[in-house]
C-alpha cells in the first residue's frame, strides 16, 4: 500500500469529513473510495443509442465514398506504416472477455 500526502482546502477537508461520517467509515476509506469510483468512470463502457450509430455508419460510409478507390500496391504501403503491435497478454484477454460480456448483456 502507498501513502500519499495531500494538501487539501479547509472546506474541503471538512466536506470530505462530513461524508465519511455519514457513511460510517474513516476519512482515508471515504477518500479511496471517492477516487476508486472517479478512477474507474473513465473505464466505463456505455452503449451507443440507435441514432448515435447511424450516424457513425453513415460518416463512415462517406468516408470510404470520399476516399474513393485505392489501388492493391498503395494498400500494401498503407499496411506497412501501420503500427505493429504484440499478442494480447491473458489478463487483457479476461478483461476484453469480460467487457464484452458486460457489452452483450446491455444489449438484452
């Protein structure tokens, strides 16, 4: 476990208090807690409404017309630029399996 010491504003400090109290714990659990949870929003997944994916197809598929056709020798050279990366670790594989079970399950 790591400690980290933070200069908070009086305010604050005693807003973060006041609802480490009212859950009944300490003000170091309120405070993990409180960053778990702002943490772990940015690795939420949230499903796209009907709407929203049309007009994501639609883009694409403007794209694709605006780009036109390209010939299999360009193709190749584009491939080659791309940038080259390793086989999927087992842990990322869970955490891709669970997502997408998370992902599944929202569509029912």
């Amino acid at each position: 476990m790591s400690r980290l010491t933070v200069r908070l504003p009086g305010t604050l400090h005693q807003q973060l208090v006041s609802l480490a109290q009212k859950e009944g714990i300490s003000l170091n659990q309120y405070i993990v807690y409180a960053l778990t949870r702002q943490v772990s929003r940015s690795y939420t997944v949230t499903s796209l409404s009907e709407n929203n994916i049309k007009q994501q197809k639609q883009s694409f598929s403007d794209l694709i017309e605006e780009l036109g056709e390209t010939d299999d020798q360009t193709i190749d050279h584009i491939l080659e630029q791309r940038e080259k990366v390793g086989p999927i670790e087992e842990d990322h594989q869970t955490i891709i399996d669970q997502l997408s079970q998370k992902i599944a399950h929202t569509k029912t």
